[in-house]
C-alpha cells in the first residue's frame, strides 16, 4: 500500500518542493499520495501545479491532491509535515517593527527574543488544532514532523498539549558542520561529530577525525578563514569564550543572547551586510519579502523551466524523507532531531524540547544519551529554556502575565528594554496582531486600553542599525542576470 504524506502550508515552494522531491529518489516511496493543503489557495493552486508536472517529468507514479480543507488532507495520512508561517508575513513584520521602537533590534525573530516568542503565540494555538485533526482522522501512530518556527517551542507543546508525537526538524546542524568540514580541509563525511543542545543552540562538543579530537582547533581554523572570520563574527567570538562552535548563524545566534546587539553603534562590528543570515537587521523577513513577490510573479516562468531530476544525487540533506524512509524499509538513518529531552542532555530540564543524535530505523526512533553539555553551553541554552517553557505555556492558555514574564527573561530584551517597556511593548504586539491570537481576545481589549492611557515607552525613530532595503522584483531580475542565473 503506497503510504500517505500530508504537507500543512504546502504554498511554501521551497519546503514542500523540495520534500517531495526528496522522497521520491527512494524506490520503495515512489507512488507515494501526497495531500497538499493550505489557507492561501493561490500559492496551493501554484504549488500543486508545479508538483504535479515535476512528479509527471520524472515518470513517477505518486499522486497529489490538494485542498483547502485540512481534515480532508489528514484522513489516513501516515506521515504529516508542517511548514507554516502563522499570520504571515504580515504579522512577521510586527514582530521585527515594533520591538525595533523599544531597541530591541533583531535580524530574524522566529526563534527567541520578542519576535520569537509572539511567533509562538501565533503558531501554536494552529498546531494543536493541527493535533487534533490528526488524532481524529489520521492513521494511528501518524508521526507529526514539524518544520515551523520557534522550533523548540512548537514541538513542546504538541509534545505536552497535542497529544499526537511530533519530531521537529531543522538543518542548522548540517550547516555548520559543513563550514567546520571546509575549515578544517576535511571531507565532512569523514568528521565524527557530536552536536547537542537545543534547536539553534546546538553545541559542537565533539569533532573527530579518524579518532583524534580535533574541537581544540576550530578556533585558529575560523579566525584564518577568509570568509567565515568575517561572516561569523558572533560565532566565533562565543567559540574563544566558551570552547565550542555553536550552530546557528551569524544572526540568528547575536539575537539569543544579551551580549552583541545590545548597544545600536556596536552592531555592526559584529556583522557582515550583504548576506541577510549574517546580522542585518530584519535580514531574514526582507528575503522571505522577496521570495514571495518573487515566487508570485516568476511562477508562470517556472511552469516552463525544465523539471528537476529525482535522483540519489539530488536529494537533498533534509532529515523528513530520510526519516520516512527509514520508518518504512527498516534502513538506518542517523540524524539530528528535536524531542522532549528524557534525560538525553542530563544538565538541562527533562520535559524540555532538545536537539540532539538519534537513529532511526524500522523500529522507530532512539535517542542515545549524551550526558552533560559544558557548563557554559548548559548555561546559555538553560536561560533560552526557560523563556522558552513560559511562552509556550502562555500561548496554550492565553497567559498575559506569564507572556510579558517570558518576554522579561529573554536574554535579549531583558538587556535592552525595562519592565514599563517591556510590558507595554507587548500589549503593542498583542494589538498588532490580534487577528491572530484567538486565546488573547479579553486581553488584548485590555492592552488597548493601556496603551490608549500612555505614555508611550516605544519612542525610537529607527529602521535598525543595520537595515537593507527590499530588493524590487526588477532588482533581483538584474541580480540574477549578473549571476547568470535564470
């Protein structure tokens, strides 16, 4: 029987298309049904389009419906992926503007910091109603794995609150370890690496080649190479203090910390414009701005643009059809994966959501113990845990207090902003983004009323220490031509 795949968000045409292809390079896999489902029926409509005429491109006998009704998608599904950006980009541009009026400047806020944590605000109310399709009118034991960002945050509830079990996926571990191959002048395939820690905190505590420890001169590599010294400022900075590279970006990593966005005039001694991921201000919303305006006009272009190949060589390094292989013809696959911790990492907090090794094969998943992180690397993914455990339970249960007590221990905020401010910041937020937060409609009547009352704390007249204008689809044309790309 072919199994069922179910993509929640499927107008996203980077994930989804590329998921897809990934699990049709597998024989066993290839007439595999895969339901498509979205609330934006133009980019589904698109989407399905162009799914449809890869998949006949290639000969391959897998099906695709698509629909906008979700449960529908759900019945039967085996495997079920989430790719959501809950409220969009419109909502995601609250998350970066108003913070940036109380000084809290951030170059992505999807995982931690204000913008992380009102983005599970958002998201989390739709995955576990997610859940709740899936528990109702999927296959028993359907596996949930989630794409969507705040990652840890997202997988924690819909460990707790969603009764269904959900894997969260991300590709920062790949990433990295491919910069630490390429420092080194090592081929990656022959690096033993232990990396653990949460999601975008994730902690290089071991790196061998041929049984020799080699985490000892990562430091010298980085600060000799050409690029990275100067993409990964931040990076590489916390790797002299603490001894051990870190996995997330440049920016996504100055932003989960209290240390390097701190003070406007210093930021951009420890970024690199040019490349969002490397510390702009609002980099990552500018490119996902231009993605879909790109996305939007360019698709009757890409209807003629010859197929993608679905070949071994192909696939791409994302962990969800590697997995789904694995579950379905008993082959080993190792990969790294947030799950609830269960004392795999034994100095943070068993119930929490933590990225680290595992295995997965017929049987199903196991995670092996790592032990204890360094101490430092303990400490700075502890004080993220615990932003972490009061915003997800106050997106559950629509906590105000317990949200504006989340947004005072982030690291980040808490440097910047005092308590007036960081409370009135929120209830700005809150109103901002009301459409979206069913479970705050009593308080945000209240939030407005504070903030009618005044006075106002968010008085900052800027667009960030390090912004970059949003590129004109007539701009990335003339881009792309530079580059020789289509």
């Amino acid at each position: 029987m072919p199994i069922k795949v179910a993509m929640i968000g499927a107008g996203s045409i980077g994930f989804t298309r590329k998921l897809m292809q990934d699990i049709l390079t597998v024989p066993e896999l290839e007439d595999t049904h895969f339901a498509f489902t979205d609330i934006n029926k133009r980019n589904l409509d698109m989407m399905a389009c162009i799914a449809a005429r890869d998949i006949q491109a290639n000969k391959k006998p897998a099906k695709i419906t698509a629909t906008l009704n979700r449960r529908k998608a759900l019945e039967g599904a085996d495997f079920v992926f989430s790719v959501i950006r809950a409220g969009g980009l419109e909502a995601f541009k609250t998350d970066i503007d108003i913070p940036l009026k109380y000084g809290v400047d951030q170059c992505v806020g999807d995982t931690l910091c204000a913008g992380g944590i009102m983005y599970a605000q958002r998201s989390i109310p739709q995955l576990l109603a997610f859940c709740r399709d899936i528990r109702e009118v999927a296959n028993r034991n359907a596996l949930f794995m989630n794409y969507s960002n705040p990652m840890a945050m997202n997988t924690w509830a819909c460990n707790t609150y969603g009764g269904v079990k959900t894997i969260g996926l991300c590709h920062g571990v790949h990433g990295a370890w491919e910069q630490i191959a390429e420092v080194l002048g090592i081929p990656m395939h022959e690096l033993d690496v232990l990396c653990a820690g949460i999601n975008h905190q994730t902690w290089f505590i071991s790196v061998k080649h041929k049984g020799v420890e080699l985490t000892g001169k990562l430091l010298a590599a980085f600060e000799k190479h050409p690029v990275f010294s100067q993409t990964e400022k931040v990076r590489i900075d916390i790797l002299r203090r603490f001894g051990y590279y870190s996995t997330e970006s440049n920016g996504h990593l100055s932003e989960y910390v209290p240390w390097y966005r701190k003070r406007p005039n210093e930021i951009k001694k420890w970024i690199k414009l040019g490349n969002w991921i490397d510390g702009e201000t609002g980099g990552y919303l500018r490119v996902c701005t231009e993605g879909r305006n790109w996305f939007e006009t360019e698709f009757p272009r890409w209807k003629k643009d010859p197929a993608p190949e679905y070949t071994p060589e192909n696939r791409s390094s994302e962990h969800g059809s590697y997995i789904i292989e694995a579950l379905t013809t008993g082959r080993i696959y190792r990969g790294f994966f947030n799950v609830i911790n269960n004392g795999v990492i034994s100095n943070l907090p068993s119930d929490c959501v933590i990225e680290a090794p595992g295995y997965v094969d017929g049987n199903g998943l196991n995670m092996p113990v790592v032990g204890d992180l360094p101490l430092a690397c303990a400490a700075t993914c502890n004080a993220s845990i615990q932003v972490q455990r009061m915003a997800m339970e106050a997106a559950v249960h629509g906590d105000v207090t317990l949200l504006k007590q989340a947004m005072l221990h982030d690291p980040l905020v808490a440097t910047v902003c005092n308590p007036p401010e960081i409370w009135q910041m929120t209830d700005a937020m809150l109103v901002a983004q009301a459409q979206w937060l069913p479970q705050y409609k009593r308080e945000i009547l209240r939030a407005r009323k504070r903030l009618d009352l005044g006075p106002n704390l968010g008085i900052r007249k800027t667009k960030g220490a390090a912004r970059v204008k949003v590129k004109t689809i007539a701009q990335i044309r003339q881009d792309n031509k530079k580059q020789g790309k289509k």
